[in-house]
C-alpha cells in the first residue's frame, strides 16, 4: 500500500500519464473533399489535354497534369441516363435494367421490339450519395439528374441539396431564363433555377452554386456531384466566344475535324467552370484535401447539327453518341488525387463507369453495404501505380435503337480485342483496338475461335446480369422500315 505522504504525487503521476495520448488510440480520419464532375456529351478527343487542336481547355489541361489521365475510359453507354445510374450505383446498365436515355427512342415498325426497361433509378439502389453519408458526408447535386421523375430525384437519393435537377435531359436554353431562344420565344420547361438575371449563362449559374455549395461545406467532408448540363444539345455559347472560334475556323486550312465554333465556345465555358471550381479549392485552402474526377456520359454527337456540320468529331474513333462502336463510349476520365496521383501520369487499362463507385469510396476509406455489391473495380491501384484491376473484361447492352446509328447490341472488351454482336441479325464483329482504334478492319472471319470464345463470354455475362433481350417484333414488314425519331 502506498505511503499517505506519496498520495498526492502518484495522483498526479496517475493523472499525468492519464492525459498522455495512447499509441494505440485511434485518430480522427480526416476524409477528403470528393468533386465528380460529369460532362454531358464531351468527346473523347474534345479536349487539349486528349488531342484537339481546336478546343481550347486550358484549365482541365492543367488538371491532367496534375493528376492522372485515362486513355482507355469507356462510359457505361452510349447514351446518357444509363451511364448515370452506372456511376452512381456502381452497376452495369444491363444489371438495372436501366439501358436507355429516360424515355428514349422509339422506331416504327422495328425488326426488334425493345424490352419494358425500368425508367427510373430505383429508390432501392444504394447511391454514391447514401455510401458517404454514414461517414459525415455533405452531399449535393448540381446540374443534370435525369433519372426519373419527381419520386425519384436526388433528394429522394441520398442528396442534401439538388440544385437544376429533375427528370429532363437538357435545357430548353442556356441562357436565362433557360427556356427560350434568342427570339424571346418560349421554346419549353425552364431548367428548375431560381431568379437570374438577362444574359446569365447557365453553365455559369450552375457553377455559382456549385461555389456556394463549397462554401458552405468548407468545414466538413463533402461529395459534390457536379452534372453540367453541358455541351448537350441544343448549341448556344456567348458571342464573344462563338466570334474567337469562328476567327479560328477561318484561319484553318482544312475543314474537317472538329469545326463548329458553337459546340467550341460551350466547351471553352466548360472549361472556365472548372478553373473556377479549381480556384475556389485553393482560395479557401481546400485543394490539397478535394480528389477532383472528370469524365463524361458518352461519347461526342457526331450527328449534323452544326448548320449542318456534326457536332464534333471523335477520330480516330469511329461514330459517336448513340453507336456500337468506340466513339459512341470512349470518353475522356482525369484523376487528380492530392498527394497521391503522380503529375503528369498517363494509364491505359480499360476502365468504364461503374468503377467510380467503388474507387470514391476507396479513397475516403468508407466501407460499401451488404446489400450493395458494385460491378466495378476500384481503381486505387492504378492511382497508387501499385498494381493491375484483376479484371479480364468489361461490357456493354443496349437493346434499343437511336439515331446515333445504333440497333440493338451487346459488346465486350477483353484486353486488346472488343466484340459487338448486333441482336437484329446475330452477326458479329471483332476488332483488335491495339492496331485498329479506329475499328476499320473486322477480324471476325479471319479469328473464328477468338470470336467464338468472347462470343460466349459475352452470353455468360448477359445471362448473369440478367440483361433484357430485344424480341422479334411479329409485325415487321421490311418495307415499311423507319429511322428511329
């Protein structure tokens, strides 16, 4: 027993080896700032940093070097409301029974009759959103939602706040008040934003909340999902910008490529957004804590509907939005990781949308739930520069028709080869995208056993999802076949 007269001195020996921190004491996770932003339409070659020599994007450049650049991102689709459930849920497209823009097309008298797809996100989905709640997430919207109506919007997903999102693709206007055109004619519904002002861009009003949002949030972990409405049809841009690309145009020697000054000007607004977005970041001493991740829902429009010129051009990939083919899925993806992301780093493993689910959840150390498994991969080790996937495939279903050019198919990549076999006819095309990006040489015929084995890799897939099937329409008749509308 201790001496009466040593008391006070081993209560404070006691008290002071009390207060020192144990080794073993956990600290708080200090959890990074997640920004996504997802791009409506961006091409692949749509940006300086992946290859254009007539968009000028100054800012996202300077976010591929600083981070890592994807040559070989794939959206989930070639069209827009899949590729967003898939990022949000982690998903295939098929695996939803989401596969096709909300409410998509429809083709007279068609040789295929399209599945009764679900067109919604189903509440029941564990969004990116309600996984980073749980680990004192802030969470907010911006932009284009696009998954269902009212019952269905991102309040109801696991946002705290959603600001310009309902069950629309795109904006009647850009410019306020975003549903008419430069006549002063109302041309349909309003993007869902409160007051504005003449002359006020919508690009740039969603980016003023998007600021607010940082603002409000600095002092806590948030997952801004930024969802610009843009560069989605229809094509308006300020003057002053369309004026410097029209000048750029003239100056050009040759005319093809990419050539409309419109779709031009709408990504040099794009573009300004992020610097923005960036600049607030440092500003508010945030940057060294924000994983910014930019990508887009499908590949460029290709269709004329620049005074007839298309849109924009994707070469060396073939087609565009709405196609089988790489140019209608392969989409730009940048990674900018503080501190861990090295500068300047290129990978070209084939990655797709439904990565980002778990990958975001990786990087904030937040555990997904039992009841939600994701079909994607994190891609930590490719950030890390520490290892491979593990994975040998990834796939693509659409079994709807579109004007992009589009019937019913289903696709896979494996490695260097990627098959599309065309539900109408059950033909099949194989390409070794290494030496053919631009899918000009069809090996098909000349790799039977190649064919024959992806061929029945992809059945397995389709049969494990549970992916719908386009069924023979039992009134077709040849003759009176129509474009889709």
């Amino acid at each position: 027993m201790l001496d009466r007269h040593l008391w006070p001195a081993a209560a404070l020996l006691a008290l002071f080896v009390w207060a020192i921190p144990s080794p073993t004491a956990e600290k708080p996770v200090e959890r990074p700032n997640v920004i996504l932003f997802l791009i409506d339409d961006l091409g692949w070659t749509d940006l300086g940093c992946f290859g254009s020599d007539f968009y000028e994007t100054p800012n996202i450049d300077r976010l591929a070097e600083r981070g890592m650049r994807f040559t070989d991102a794939y959206a989930a689709c070639t069209v827009c409301s899949p590729t967003r459930a898939a990022v949000l849920t982690g998903k295939y497209p098929a695996r939803l029974h989401l596969t096709d823009w909300i409410a998509g097309h429809q083709r007279r008298n068609p040789k295929l009759l399209i599945p009764d797809w679900t067109q919604h996100l189903p509440l029941e989905e564990v969004t990116l959103a309600e996984a980073l709640k749980p680990a004192g997430y802030a969470t907010g919207h911006i932009g284009k939602w696009h998954l269902g109506d009212e019952p269905y919007y991102p309040e109801h997903q696991g946002f705290d706040l959603n600001i310009g999102g309902d069950h629309w693709g795109s904006p009647a206007s850009y410019f306020w008040p975003y549903r008419q055109r430069a006549s002063g004619k109302p041309v349909g519904r309003a993007v869902p934003l409160g007051g504005g002002k003449p002359g006020e861009y919508l690009t740039d009003r969603l980016t003023d909340e998007a600021i607010r949002f940082i603002d409000s949030h600095r002092d806590k972990p948030f997952f801004l999902y930024f969802a610009h409405y843009a560069v989605h049809a229809p094509l308006e841009a300020k003057k002053e910008l369309i004026a410097h690309y029209q000048a750029k145009l003239d100056a050009r020697k040759d005319s093809g490529g990419q050539q409309c000054p419109v779709y031009a000007a709408m990504i040099q607004s794009l573009d300004e957004s992020v610097g923005r977005i960036v600049e607030e970041l440092r500003k508010r001493k945030l940057d060294d804590r924000t994983v910014i991740v930019f990508t887009s829902d499908n590949g460029g429009l290709t269709l004329p509907q620049c005074g007839g010129r298309p849109v924009t051009s994707n070469a060396p990939l073939r087609a565009g939005k709405g196609s089988a083919y790489e140019g209608g899925v392969r989409v730009p993806l940048v990674v900018h990781w503080p501190g861990v992301t090295q500068p300047g780093s290129v990978c070209h493993a084939p990655v797709i949308s439904i990565d980002l689910y778990p990958t975001i959840l990786d990087i904030v150390g937040q555990a997904g739930t039992a009841t939600h498994e994701p079909d994607g991969k994190s891609l930590v080790p490719l950030l890390r520069q520490t290892g491979p996937l593990g994975r040998d495939a990834i796939y693509w279903h659409y079994p709807h028709y579109h004007p992009g050019g589009a019937t019913p198919y289903s696709a896979i990549r494996d490695g260097d080869y990627r098959l599309v076999e065309f539900h109408e006819d059950h033909r099949v095309e194989l390409y070794r995208l290494s030496d053919d990006v631009g899918e000009k040489n069809d090996l098909a015929a000349a790799m039977p056993e190649k064919t024959q084995q992806l061929r029945r890799k992809l059945a397995d897939w389709l049969k494990s999802v549970d992916a719908q099937m386009p069924t023979p329409n039992p009134d077709y008749d040849p003759s009176q076949a129509t474009n889709p509308e």
